[in-house]
C-alpha cells in the first residue's frame, strides 16, 4: 500500500505529471507540450484523471510546481511563456477534477530547490538558492531549512532581475533582465544577431560550437554566465546566504558553461568580503527534481499537520 501524489511541474515549454509516492519513486510519467493554440487545462485534467485512477493505494493530494509569476493568495499562476493563462486558477481547477483535499502550489524554481534541498545537491545546507537555468531562469530559496515562498509565491525571481535598465527589452516589460542574457533560447538568438550559424540554432549547438573554439559562442555564453553571475551575487549579497544549486539544461552543458559562471561569480563577489568561499554547486536529480519537487510541496505541508505521521520516518525524506 503506498500514499502517492500527482505531481505537476508546469515550464515554459512543456507540463509534466508524474506519481511520486512517499519513498519519492516516480511512475506513469507524462509530459504534455505547451501550444497557445490548445485547451491546455482540458488535457492537463484528462491526463490527470486518468493517472489518478491508475493509484495503487492512498491518493494525498495534487503537488503544483509553475513558472511564475503566481498569486498564492488565489491559488492562480500567470506564466510569462503561457500567455493563454493570466490569472488562472489552477488550484481550483484541480481541486474540482480530481476531488482533492491538498492541492499544494509553489514556484517551479522553489520546488526545485526543495527537491535539491532534501534529496539532492542541498542537503544538510541551511540557507540555499536553487536556481533553474533553461528556456527561462528561475530562483526558490530554502532559509532556515524552510521553503521560503515571499508575500505572493515569488521569492528570488532572479529571471527578472534587471541588471542592465537600458538593456534588451524582456517578455515581462522590463529591460535587461538577466534572462535576456542568460538563457539558453536567449544565448542562441544573441550568437544569430552577431553572425554565428548552425542547423539546429539551440543552445546545445552553441555550446557544442563554442568548445570547438568557436569566438562567438564563446563570446554570447562569457557574456551569458556574466549576466547570470551578476545576478546570483546580487541575490546571495542581499540575503547574506552562500549556497546556490543550479539544474536546468543549460547547466548541463558542463564545462563550457560551468567554467566562465564560476569564473564570473568569483569576480563579482571579490569585492564583498562575507561572499568568500561562495559555494555553487550542480544539482543532482536530474530530470525528476521538478517533480519531485512539487510531490514534497503537499507531503510536507501534510507532515507539518501530521496527518500521515509514518512519513516523517521515510528514508530520505
Ligand atoms: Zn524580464
């Protein structure tokens, strides 16, 4: 008899289901892909509906990780990349098909950090950014060991930091915001305006052609991981916190990346003598931390009720 949750992890480009059940053991995975043209809701509830009947055991609930921004008060999440969804009430939505007392809804980016906090990269650390870095960036911040949401469910929305206010104009209004240099889609473009070519312009080509010597590749991610290490000191200098976990499929471009980010981050952080020693570190689960991620949304906000206590003594969690 296992207590399973639907796990949700809504991005930019695609939603994910999943059920994940106490021991975090993910099954009857599905992932649909994001088109303004499509009832998006219609098959996200199918979908769910029929993974929920296939639960072998107790159903706990439904666990939301989306890219923001969100309005926790209402239950509802507009996402930059999701124009057809402004305001939309996604907790109800889920609440009313699958009949669910704990519908629990976090930023994408917290639920990362969450998962990278409890079974990954994170653990045993105290104060900690996690940070998605892929179509769009996204930051959730663990302080004191706890999720830590911020008034609305926005804490750290490190995408949208400006750090340049005469820079390139943003999906979200604003000028220069890290994401508009820092993203894997946004690397690409910025390499195509400054003449570089490939068959597949994606960032996995860009970085492939950058550790072939390539200048201008090198160039766009130096500028890239640049922005990106401005904006992860100003983030950790405002909290006085020292741990950042970064995923996402642009981390996972490996040295390429990995090498100007901490060379970048170092740099910026020379000057603030309590950021020595900065810790970055890679996340560790993959693919599944989103996920994950969003199943410990509503098991932990269970365990704090303690309404399935034999949870609090899972391995790992
Ligand atoms: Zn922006």
């Amino acid at each position: 008899m296992h207590n399973q949750v639907l796990a949700v992890d809504i991005g930019a480009t695609k939603v994910a289901l999943a059920l994940i059940d106490e021991s975090m053991n993910v099954s009857e995975k599905y992932e649909i892909r994001v088109e303004n043209e499509k009832d998006l809701w219609s098959e996200i509830a199918e979908h769910s509906v029929d993974i929920v009947n296939r639960v072998n055991g107790n159903f706990l609930g439904v666990g939301i990780g989306s890219a923001g921004p969100l309005h926790l008060s209402t239950g509802s999440i507009s996402p930059v990349n999701i124009p057809q969804w402004r305001k939309f009430g996604i907790v109800d939505c889920f609440r009313k098909t699958l009949d669910a007392e704990f519908v629990v809804l976090h930023g994408d980016a917290l639920a990362f950090a969450q998962a990278e906090h409890r079974l990954g990269a994170g653990r045993g650390v105290q104060n900690l950014l996690g940070m998605v870095v892929s179509t769009g960036i996204g930051g959730g911040l663990i302080l004191n060991n706890q999720v830590f949401n911020g008034d609305s469910g926005n804490a750290s929305f490190i995408g949208h930091h400006t750090i340049n206010f005469d820079g390139i104009p943003c999906a979200c209004g604003r000028f220069g915001c890290v994401e508009t240099y820092a993203s894997g889609p946004r690397m690409a473009e910025i390499a195509r305006t400054r003449g570089w070519k490939s068959d597949s312009p994606s960032f996995i080509a860009l970085a492939e052609d950058a550790r072939s010597g390539n200048a201008t590749a090198l160039e766009v991610i130096d500028e890239g991981t640049r922005a990106l290490a401005v904006g992860i000191v100003n983030t950790l200098a405002t909290l006085d916190i020292r741990t950042v976990v970064l995923g996402g499929g642009v981390t996972q471009a490996g040295d390429i990346f990995w090498s100007p980010l901490r060379n970048h981050v170092k740099n910026e952080a020379r000057f603030t003598s309590f950021l020595e020693n900065l810790d970055l570190r890679a996340a560790q689960l993959d693919r599944d931390a989103g996920v994950i991620g969003a199943a410990l949304g509503v098991i932990s906000e269970i365990e704090a009720l303690d309404r399935v206590p034999h949870l609090n003594n899972q391995k790992g969690l």
